[in-house]
C-alpha cells in the first residue's frame, strides 16, 4: 500500500522515489515500534483482501503539549475507498486511544487536490 500512499502525496520539493523511501522506513519503523506506545489495525475481507491499515502512537500535542494519540499513518486501498474500511480503522484506534488514556487526537495530513476527495 505504500506505493498507493506515495503517489497520493503531492509534495513539489520532493522525488516521488524519495517519497517512497520515507513511506517505507516509516512503515517499518511503525511496525516496529514499542507494542504499549502504539497499536496497527487493518482492515482485511473475510478472503483476506487487505483493505487498509491505520497506525497510532503516543504523543505529545506540538501546541498545547498534551498527552495525545497521534494517527501517524492511515492507508485505503484505491477499491475500498467510500466503503467504510477508513471509518472502521479510525474507530478501532479511537477506542484504543481511550483504552489508553488519551483524549486529543493529532493528525497530519498530505493532501493531492481531487475534486471527489472529501474529508470528515
């Protein structure tokens, strides 16, 4: 799903090689991660057609300095988009963010402008 998530990410600065790259160590380093301080849902179909992944973490808010949950990578796969797996992830770490504690939720996000896209 990286190559999905690098080619939606406009950035005018940088390769879409160099872009991969970073989706890449950072997938790795998110699946790595310490097991208390953040948590990976997918969203897979019974034939196990992997629809999505969301990744969350422990954070700092960069304003208030608040304990925070930080949703550091959230993926859809093109054919699932509109069909409520993205709703589903951010559910699923929503309700691991109050099992943990957290009340604020960050979220940074890239955004290639597509008249169809629409935001929550």
């Amino acid at each position: 799903m990286n190559n999905r998530l690098s080619g939606v990410i406009d950035a005018l600065t940088y390769s879409k090689e160099g872009v991969a790259a970073f989706q890449d160590r950072f997938t790795a380093s998110s699946l790595n991660a310490d097991a208390g301080a953040c948590a990976t849902f997918l969203a897979v179909l019974n034939d196990r057609q992997r629809l999505g992944y969301v990744n969350v973490r422990g954070s700092a808010d960069e304003i208030t300095d608040e304990r925070c949950f930080y949703i550091a990578i959230l993926a859809v796969a093109a054919d699932a988009e509109n069909e409520g797996a993205g709703q589903s992830l951010l559910k699923a770490a929503e309700a691991w963010a109050a099992e943990m504690g957290f009340s604020r939720i960050a979220l940074d996000v890239f955004f290639k402008q597509d008249p169809r896209a629409t935001l929550l």
